[in-house]
C-alpha cells in the first residue's frame, strides 16, 4: 500500500481478474513495516481492503518481510521474532490465506559463512512455519553445525540479541585463519600471511630474509596474491573493510620497503604488463571522497592499477585523463544529488568523443532506477550502478573477463526492463490544492528569548567525543557492532583522538554558526525577515515542514562542521586517513547536536519536541537551498565553510539545517510529488524545470 489505498485496489483487482493469485507485502505509506505491530496493522488492513473489494481470501499470500538481523545494529535484532510471532498470528486471524518471503535476506550480514546462513535458514523456517518460501534449496540440510550452535541459533532467533551469532561467526572465521604459526612459516608464506592479516610490525625482517628474491617475484607472486585473496574474502563477506585497509597499506608499507631495489624494474614492468587500469574521480561539485577512496583500495586488491583524479574533477579533466592512461573502465563518485548531473555530463562527453569504455557509477545519490532511466541511455558502451566496494570490484573483474559480454548483456536486459516497468507506470492525478487539507498547521508560535546570528568556536574535544556515536563509526567500516574487530578499531580511534596534534586539529576545525529568526509560514515557505525557503509537500501524506512552523513562530538555523583543520593531519596511510575522515564526520553529527542545543536556550521556553531538519534529506530534499541559508548566516566569513557550485559543503564533514520546536512536530519522508507540484515549486523559487531536477534528491525527477 506504498502508494494508498486506491492503486492498491485497483492494481489487486486488475491481478484478480486473470485468475491470479498475488502477494501482500507488509508495506504501507509510511514504509516496510518492521515491528510485530506494523506487520499485523498493515496486513489486518490490507486483508479488510481486499476482502471488502470481493478478492477470494485464498488468493491473498501475505509477505512479512524478513529482514536481516546480526547487522550490529541493536533494533534489527528483533526482526527475525518479529517475523516469526507475526507469521504466527496471521495464520491463526485469516486461515484461508498465506503466509510467503524470501529467506536469504535473514542472514545477508553473514554472507560468505554458508554453513552458518543454512543453519539459520533452516531454523527460521521451523519457527516460522511459511506455507511457501523464496531460498536456495541446496543450502538447506546440509549444515555441519551442531545441536549446540543450533540452540544458540534458535534463542537469537528468538530473542532481541544477535551477539551469539556475530560471535558464530566470528568463530567460523578464526577456523580459516588458523594456520600455521610464524614460527612454522617459510619467508614467502609468512610474508603473505602478513599482508593478508594486515601486520606492518616485522615487514622489514621478513623481506630481508627473502633477499635472494627478485623484488618483482615478491611483488607479482607474494604480495599480488596476498591482495587478491584478501578481495576474494572481502567480496565473500569474510573480512570486514577495516581489515582490507590495513591489508593494503602492509602492501604499500611492502613496496616501498622494496623500493630501491626495484626502481628501473618495476618502470618497466609497468609499461610492459598488462595490469588493468581503472580511473577514479568524484565529479565536480562535490567534495565526498571516503567511498570513491575505499573503491580505490578494493580494486588495487583485485590487481588494478588505480588512477585517483580527486574530488570536484569536471568532464574536460576526466577526458584527457583517459585519453592519456587508456583505462579499461572509468568510476564516477557523487553523494549529493546534483552530481547526477555531471555524471550526465562526463558520460555525453565520452560519447560525444567516440570513447565506448566501461563506466561505473557509485555514491549514496545514485540508484539502479536513476541509472537505467538517465544514464545509461546515453552511452552506446556499458554504464553500470553498483552498491558498494565490494559489489563494484566483483562486476569490474567480471565485465574484464572471458564472460564479459554475456554480464554486460545481463545488465543491459536489467536496466531494459526497469525502463519498460517505468514507463507503464500511472502518473498521479492528485490535486495539489486538495493536500493542504491533510494536515493541520501548528497553531501555537513559539517566542525568542534572544534572535541574531551567533558563532561558537571553543569546544572541548574531549567532552564532544564522550557523545560520539560508536555504533555508526564502526558502521562506516563496514563492522558490526559489538564484535571484536569493532572494539578494535573503536580502541585505535580513540588512541588517534588522544594524540595531541590530531586533537589540536580538531579542536581548531570545529565551529558553529547559529541563529535564532522571527519567522512565518504560508504552508508553502517558511520566510524571515530577508530569506525565504521553500519546501515540497508529499502527495501520500500530505506532510510539509511549513506545516511544523506556526503562522508567526521562532525557529532556528545552524552550519557545523567538525573539519577546517582536518587536511593538515592527513597523509598517504590509508588507515589513518579512512580513520580521520570517519571521526570529522561523526564529530560533525555531535556539533549538530551541540548547535539544537545552543538554539533551544534562545527559546523564552524550551519545547518538549524539537527536530533537526537537514538540507538534503528526506523532509527537506532540496539541495539549492543551502544557499539560501549560508547567504543569511553568512556562513563562509563566519566560520570558513563554503558550497561548491552543486551545493556541496566543505570540508564534507559538515551539516546544515534548521531546528524547529513545538507541539506535534515530527521527522518524515517526502517520496510522492507530481509534476504538476514540481512546475508549481520552480515558479515559486523562480528556476527552471532542468535546474529543478538537479537540486532535487530521491524523487525520481
């Protein structure tokens, strides 16, 4: 029912009508649900829906959903009960009906451990009891774990705790690193080993003792296959991101020990090999660069020669960049919306220049849809949408290798039909002057105790990161939560933090400027003064942020950033870098916390329920109207932050947004805008319909 009731039907009776049975999924305007609650609501409403149009309850097969638990992420532990108690209950409430999902989700954060996801298939499905399931057939009954390891299964499926398994799998994973000693090891084995575990300690040692080696024999047969077992176990879900990291700087800590031996060797085996090249760039206007780095390092794990343009690159620089290296493909990285744009941009170029290579796009702003539907209709070569590292390396090697074409093909036919499903799509007749009455706005404005623009630029490092939230630190290595690995790293971060330059640095990166403003809104904007801001209204739930700020209201606005001192610090070891860059952005989460909090004191009265809006994101999608903002607060003379031409700040770990408060205010997504909304939104900020769909995140436009 993502897109109400009315298609719901109408799609149900339509299926229906051949004589086919369909499936429910447990969704609704408000999204998948996920508590045991939501699942009985949506589907007790679903069923009363479909039952009341005439549908035949043995028709209906109801789809849970089952999602992945063993994430690290406290609140997923619940999920595979939630599933279980609900499949349960819909099975006592409608007998005549179905209960149905697909398997492999569940165990999708052990992926790589196969015994260990059987045996979590296996015993979900006896507790779940499905009448019809969506899994490999060969993974089942054929896991060699034991009774005891199935009991700690059980009571995790059972319970809200999924560190049992983590340590599971963990376990499985230590089996396969138990090998020999170092003691046991010969040189060569050793010296694999070592970069494989991601040690540097004794690097020197172990590379002398292999003294009778060419260095180019140590590079090609040592070190190279070290790397690519560590891609393979990476791409297998075996080893974390943070353990690759370190992998490859013991790989360059190794070639650089190897240096003066191999000088005028390894030039010429650069110009004689035939190592794959990849170029990397995160495209002009934005400045996010930690996805495209870890790229990067996956793929020099999987033997590519990587040529790293930077950030803020434009389509003449990528051009001549391939013109001069010749690469086998080219990757495009962008995190905010309007990037989409230049990755249009680079890709008509390519074309435009006869150049038919690979190019792959990645970064939070891009989607297999955008990617079918806007970019690769643009090239007559491949132009390929992948999710993470790992995802993209895999695909690179396999669009390289002997089957190449018949993946390209694949993708090819995957985007075809994706632009076939979209193009038979509805489009919404909803009125939008009918919206308004959705909703009510608030009707009490709240009162400034003090309103200006103010800055703060003297914060206590060592009282910020006691707030730091582990939990999406480590989330951002790829690590969940709570495992040994995710300790370490934690431990390490905090050992960085404490060294005095790193912490000197931070504390002269980290400012805030806030304000308080005297405001009105039309349910339409949300104007000062000298500035207005404009919203769009979502067409499900007809929720806007203008609804959240009375006709006249206080409401606050806020820039932070945690990293104006930051590129000082950083240097070539990736570890260290990846490290940094991760704190800056969780350091900038906390600032944000810091500048409500500086804002709520500047109320006459402190509301019991305040949000924290930001620029960008699902309620406030906009990108453009950053400017806006840091043209009010003067945001780069006050405290040094700037915006790129597509509306990027920088340094990237920054945040910008507004803090509303009062009675009934609340976070949600903005996903359903027509175009007749969206022509009506340009004419309000005065732009056209193409700058629109630049500014615009997440709305198919």
């Amino acid at each position: 029912m993502k897109e109400g009731e009315e298609l719901f039907i109408r799609r149900a009776e339509r299926i229906a009508s051949f004589g086919h049975a369909f499936v429910v999924m447990l969704f609704d305007e408000e999204g998948q649900a996920a508590s045991y609650e939501r699942k009985l609501a949506i589907a007790e409403r679903s069923y009363t829906l479909l039952v009341e149009a005439g549908i035949d309850p043995s028709a209906i097969i109801f789809d849970p959903n089952v999602l992945a638990i063993g994430t690290g992420i406290k609140e997923h532990d619940s999920y595979a009960k939630a599933t279980i108690d609900a499949t349960r209950e819909l099975k006592k409430r409608y007998p005549l009906s179905y209960v149905s999902g697909g398997i492999s989700n569940l165990s999708y954060a052990f992926r790589g451990n196969d015994p260990l996801r059987g045996a979590l298939h296996e015993v979900f499905l006896d507790l779940a009891r499905f009448d019809l399931a969506i899994l490999n057939p060969s993974s089942m009954h054929q896991s060699s774990l034991d009774e005891k390891t199935r009991k700690i299964i059980r009571e995790a499926l059972l319970s809200s705790n999924s560190s049992p398994l983590l340590n599971l799998a963990l376990a499985e994973q230590s089996k396969e690193k138990a090998e020999p000693g170092a003691a046991d090891l010969k040189g060569e084995e050793l010296l694999a080993k070592t970069i494989i575990e991601g040690e540097i300690l004794g690097l020197e040692e172990i590379l002398d003792s292999l003294i009778h080696l060419e260095p180019l024999f140590i590079i090609d047969s040592i070190l190279m296959e070290a790397m690519k077992t560590v891609g393979a176990r990476f791409a297998e879900g075996k080893m974390f991101l943070s353990q690759i990291v370190r992998s490859a700087r013991a790989m360059k800590n190794a070639v650089d020990i190897l240096r003066p031996r191999l000088e005028a060797q390894l030039t010429e085996k650069k110009r004689a090999s035939g190592t794959r090249k990849a170029i990397l760039a995160t495209v002009k206007g934005d400045v996010h660069d930690i996805g495209k780095n870890i790229v990067g390092l996956v793929l020099s794990c999987n033997d590519f020669d990587v040529i790293d343009l930077g950030v803020m690159v434009d389509e003449q620089t990528i051009l001549r960049a391939v013109k001069e290296h010749g690469p086998d493909l080219v990757g495009l990285s962008g995190l905010i919306t309007p990037s989409l744009k230049e990755m249009e941009k680079v890709i008509s170029l390519f074309e435009a220049s006869g150049l038919h290579l690979p190019v792959f796009v990645g970064g939070a702003t891009t989607s297999e849809v955008h990617t079918a539907l806007k970019l690769a209709p643009l090239s007559s070569g491949a132009v390929i949408q992948t999710g993470d590292a790992s995802e993209m390396a895999l695909t690179a090697v396999e669009i390289l290798g002997p089957e190449g074409q018949e993946r390209l093909d694949a993708i090819r036919l995957q985007y075809e039909a994706i632009r076939m499903n979209h193009a038979k799509e509805e489009p919404s007749k909803k009125q939008i002057a009918d919206l308004l009455g959705k909703q009510e706005q608030k009707r009490t404005g709240l009162k400034a105790k003090k309103t200006g623009v103010f800055v703060k630029d003297d914060f206590d490092l060592s009282e910020l990161a006691k707030r730091i939230s582990w939990r999406m630190y480590v989330q951002g290595w790829g690590v969940p939560f709570g495992t040994d690995e995710a300790k370490r790293i934690i431990a390490e971060a905090k050992e960085l933090l404490a060294e005095e330059e790193i912490a000197s640095s931070f504390t002269r990166g980290m400012k805030v400027v806030y304000s308080m403003m005297n405001v009105h809104s039309d349910r339409y904007a949300i104007a000062t003064d000298t500035h207005v801001f404009h919203f769009l209204r979502d067409e499900g739930s007809g929720l806007s942020l203008p609804d959240m700020v009375a006709k006249q209201d206080a409401v606050g606005f806020f820039v932070a950033s945690s990293a104006l001192d930051l590129e000082t610090i950083l240097d070539d070891d990736p570890v260290r870098t990846l490290t940094l860059k991760l704190l800056a952005d969780r350091l900038a989460e906390v600032l944000a916390q810091e500048a409500q909090s500086l804002i709520a004191d500047l109320w006459e009265e402190t509301p019991r329920s305040i949000i924290r809006p930001a620029i960008g994101y699902p309620s406030w999608s906009d990108h453009s109207e950053k400017k806006t903002l840091f043209e009010m607060l003067k945001v780069k003379e006050r405290i040094g932050v700037s915006l790129s031409s597509n509306y990027a700040m920088d340094p990237p770990s920054s945040v910008c947004g507004a803090v509303i408060g009062g009675e009934g205010v609340r976070y949600f997504t903005i996903s359903d805008v027509s175009q007749a909304q969206l022509e009506r939104y340009a004419r309000r900020k005065g732009v056209s319909d193409r700058e629109l769909a630049s500014f615009l995140k997440d709305m198919g436009y």
